[in-house]
C-alpha cells in the first residue's frame, strides 16, 4: 500500500532523529574514554592521596608549611606562616633572598622611595623568624607528590615531611644559545652587573637585551666601564620610559638597534669581542672586555614538571586568583607562576595569598593545634647548619663550642651577611679534604669573633689547630685568598 506523502515525510525525519542519536551517543561516549585516558598522572595520584591528620602518628620529622625558595614570595608567605602559629620551614636553596639579592637600588617597593634589594630579603627574613619561621640552608635534590605528607629531600640528607607546600624557587636568566656562551662563562660573559661590574673598569663592555633588565644591567656597568654598548635586537627598547630616560643620565652607554649577536670571541682565556650581524645585514667583528646577558628568564620548575601541570613556557599554573597547583596542598607563589608581571611586589602579594592558602587548606583537613603538639616536628641540625660541606654557625657560643670540639686544621670565615649560594665556597672544601674543615661564622656572630681575636673588620679569616688559633687576616674576600692565607698560615695544608 502507497503510504500518504505526509506520512512518508514523517518516517523519514524519525530514522534521522534515530541515526542522529545513534550516532551522537557513541561520540559522547568515545569523548569520556578519551578523557578517562589522558587523566595525568598528577590527577591519578591526587585521587588516591590520603589527607588524614589521623594518620600523621606514623610519620616523623613533619613540618605543616615548607616553602621552597627564599625571595620577596617565599619570605612574605613565611611570615603569615609563621604568624598564623604554624611551624614553617624556608628552605632557602642555592640563592638565599633570591634574585632580588643581586639588583641594586629598587624604586617600587611599596612603602620606600629606594631601597636595596638584597635589604628587603634582609627584612622580610628578619620580619619571619622574628615570628618564629625557621630557616635551612639547603637544597631541595627531590620530592614526592604522590602521598601525604609530601616527602621532601635535600642535598645535606634531610628528610621532611611537609602537610603543605609552597614553591617560590623562582626563575633563571636566559642565555643566548650562541658558540663561545659557555666557553667563556665567568670569563667575560655573565649575567649580573651587581656582581661584576667592578672588575671592568676601563673597560668596554656589550649588554644583550632590550628590556627593563638591560637597561639597569648597563646603567650599573656605565659607573665602572669606560663604554657600555647596548645591543637590541629590535627596532626599540622594550624597558618602560622612565628606565628609558635614565639612559640620558649615562652618556658613556650606546644603544645600537637591528643588532643580533652571533658568537663570543676570546683569546681562550678571556672575551675579547663578539661576531655581530648589524642592522645592515653586515657581519663584523665588535672588540669588548665582556658581555652581560639580560634576555629574560626560566621558571625554576624542573623538580616538579613530572608531578604539577605547567604552561607552555614552564610556570606552574595557578587555580584561578589562588595560589593552589594542580595538586592539593601545593601552592606556588613568585616568578615560578608568573610568566607577566615578575615584580618584587607582585612576588610578595602572591607569597601572601599562597601562605592565607595554605593555612586555609591545613583548616580544611582539620589540623589543629592540638595535631601539631602531638606529632613529630623536624627540627633543622641543631647548632649550626651544613651548607655545601661548610659549617654555617651564627652564634658566639656556638662557634667556641665548634672550634673546642674540632680536630685538626679549622679554616673560619667571618662575613656580615650570609652566603649567597651554597656552592660558594665548594672550591674551598673541596681543596681541603682530608686536610681541614671550613666555617663560616655570620652576622653580629662574625663580628664578635673579629674582636675576640684582634681583627679590626670583617669579611675576615681565621685559622685553628686542634682548638688553638694560629692567625687571621681581614684579606680574605674571596675562595681563592682564603685559600692563599690558609696555606701561608697552616704549613701542614701545603703537604
């Protein structure tokens, strides 16, 4: 029977409905087995994380807030840490203070028309153990996200367990990636004006980079060398105006635009010039003392980049205007997430949130007081801290306590702040080992030993055998003078 041509048209819309919806379903559901499949591990391992504060009995050497990196975001973190009543643990890391410590004068810190940088890390640490953070001159080597607490491990043998975690280690500067970059590093290409500026007077020296840190990495260098050039790449600066206007203050910095550096020359023992493409498309040879990079920077996430989801250019992403990674109970605050601002302050605005999220988290899971009394707290080496092999002592009594206790060659080394890096004096121990230890005695501590032994000032050295002193020196600014007043005043180092 001929079906009516309504009727017909009806049929036909229904079987397209159904072959619609057929068809629809099985890619919904092919969609969900996709995306049960890419799961990351991060997110697997978060599903199966026991937050129970019940469980923490079975664990020792706990800390409730570790902060990994001591700048602006790890000290300012600290100190809500810290202030909440918390145990926080910085763990400082190969630069303490961060790379703040190595800029000179800052003019947009909140609250102060100019100020050091390596004062505000100064304060802001000050401010945390006034309020009772503790501190641990060492390196994170590994860490495991997979289980609560999570299991933090250090360079010196440390095992912490940490409830939270804050990673504020910051970034790293760029390098250009060109032949003779790494051949001549230390010997004529660096990265910091603040630290080197001083050995090229006379000098003609080349800074790379267009950006705000170029600008301030030649204006340091102008009040040493005898002409800065500065090469862009680009047919403009990228620093703001105002840093763009101190230039004029500088008449010995020449800025050359269109320039791209092809390759560090030397002698094989220094720079002595660079292979250039100008903006003529010509290559010529440019004759400089040394060339300081500043190009930007790398995140320092190479710890965690298997365990928190990162972006294109290696930050750790960041759950919308918190602080929180993409595992629960890890935060990140600083230039380690920040891929825009990377501004001292913003730095400690973000180490804020990540310390109010952290103690917001530890609430959630219901930590308390009475947790915090009833478990086993880690508590750093008691006396003085190990730092790279050295002995890192900030007390009087610590350091007569030290010097009594030890046998054989004793090298001290008494410095008004502390170390800047933790390798600093690796040479040194490394040099002696087997023959003698190494101290390093800080602060108003370093002060007291000078005037205890006759010394007028400090940076200042100190020898002692078999607990008896032998003989100081205020000319020990560097590993390789102390090394040199070690051997003229220990006859039993030269063998």
């Amino acid at each position: 029977m001929k079906k009516h041509p309504i009727l017909r048209t009806f049929m036909e819309v229904g079987m397209l409905i159904k072959k619609h919806y057929i068809v629809s379903s099985f890619f919904v559901l092919g969609s969900l087995l996709v995306g049960v499949i890419s799961i990351s591990p991060a997110c697997l391992a978060n599903s199966n994380r026991n937050y129970e504060v019940s469980s923490l009995s079975r664990f020792d050497h706990i800390v409730p807030m570790v902060i990994i990196g001591s700048g602006p975001a790890g000290l300012s973190a600290a100190v809500y840490g810290a202030r909440a009543g918390l145990k926080t643990l910085v763990i400082r890391g190969n630069l303490p203070g961060g790379l703040l410590t190595e800029t000179t004068w800052v003019e947009n810190w909140p609250g102060s028309k100019r100020i050091l940088g390596s004062d505000i890390t100064s304060h802001l640490q000050e401010q945390a153990e006034g309020l009772g953070a503790e501190f641990l001159d060492d390196v994170v080597t590994r860490i495991d996200f997979s289980q609560w607490p999570f299991v933090i491990e250090t360079e010196s043998g440390s095992t912490v367990h940490a409830l939270s975690v804050i990673i504020s280690t910051g970034s790293t500067p760029k390098r250009l990636g060109i032949p003779g970059e790494n051949a001549y590093w230390g010997r004529g290409v660096a990265t910091c004006a603040v630290c080197d500026a001083p050995f090229y007077k006379g000098a003609t020296v080349a800074v790379a980079g267009g950006g705000d840190s170029a600008v301030e990495e030649a204006m340091q260098l102008a009040q040493y060398a005898q002409k800065v050039i500065l090469f862009v790449r680009g047919k403009v600066l990228r620093a703001a105006e105002r840093m763009q206007k101190r230039l004029a203050d500088h008449p010995s910095i020449e800025v050359r635009y269109g320039v791209q550096i092809k390759e560090v020359l030397g002698n094989d023992t220094k720079v002595t010039g660079l292979l250039v493409l100008d903006s003529e498309g010509k290559e010529k040879v440019e004759p400089v003392d040394g060339i300081f990079v500043a190009i930007g920077h790398t995140p320092n996430t190479d710890l965690f980049k298997n365990d928190l989801k990162l972006d294109a250019h290696g930050h750790i992403i960041v759950q919308g205007r918190m602080q929180e990674t993409s595992v629960r109970g890890v935060f990140a605050a600083g230039d380690v997430e920040d891929s825009r601002y990377r501004q001292a302050g913003v730095a400690a605005g973000s180490g804020i949130k990540a310390g109010l999220d952290a103690i917001a988290f530890l609430d959630d899971i219901g930590f308390t007081k009475r947790d915090a009394q009833a478990i086993r707290l880690f508590e750093p080496a008691l006396g003085h801290d190990m730092c790279a092999g050295v002995m890192v002592v900030r007390s009087l009594e610590i350091f007569t306590r030290m010097v009594k206790q030890n046998e054989g060659v004793l090298l001290v080394n008494c410095r008004p702040t502390a170390m800047k890096n933790c390798n600093e004096l690796r040479d040194v121990v490394e040099y002696y080992a087997g023959k003698a230890k190494v101290m390093v005695v800080e602060g108003d501590a370093a002060i007291g030993v000078a005037q205890q032994y006759g010394l007028e000032k400090v940076p200042c050295c100190l020898i002692f055998e078999d607990g008896v002193y032998k003989g100081g020196s205020t000319k020990c600014t560097s590993p390789a003078l102390m090394k040199t007043f070690a051997n003229s005043t220990a006859p039993a180092l030269r063998s």
